[in-house]
C-alpha cells in the first residue's frame, strides 16, 4: 500500500513541477526556438484541463493599465499541494 501512495505523491510533485514551468512560461513572452515548442505544447495540453474549470470560478486580478493576473495556477498549485499532504498522511499513518 506504501508503493501505490508513493507513486501518487510522485505524480502529484512532477504534476506541481509541471505548473511551476507553465507559469513561468507563461510570465517569459519570448519566441520559444522550434526545439522547444513541442514541450511547451504539451505542457499546455497536460494543464489546461485543470486549470480550465478553475478560471471559470476564479475571476482574474485586473492590475491596471489593461494588465490582469490569473491566479488559478496557485490555487491549483495550492489544491494539489493539500491533496498530496492528504494522500500522505493516508498512506503513511
């Protein structure tokens, strides 16, 4: 039982890992090389359709001057970082 809560926990940190780079390729507004642009597509397709329902619900931060911050990447970030903390203290009471 140890093995199957380990492997979700693994999951659950390359998932947040996975964030962490959208959101920095997100803030960087850069012409990606070609090389990289696939990577850059996955990532979004393994992203997008949680972060989807989350900016439904969460209204983005208007900053001003036409500026506005989405903060449904942190709160996923956040939500998995409860699941993962859940999930730790079932597996490995």
């Amino acid at each position: 039982m140890h093995l199957v809560g380990e492997i979700i926990i693994w999951v659950l940190n390359l998932y947040i890992a996975i964030m962490v780079v959208r959101i920095m390729m997100d803030w960087i507004p850069v012409r990606w090389p070609p090389g990289i642009r696939p990577i850059l597509l996955f990532i979004r397709d393994v992203t997008e359709p949680l972060l989807s329902p989350l900016r439904r619900v969460i209204p983005l931060v208007h900053l001003g001057g036409g500026m506005a911050l989405d903060l449904s990447p942190t709160v996923l970030i956040i939500l998995l970082a409860v699941l993962r903390g859940f999930i730790g203290r079932s597996f490995f009471r």
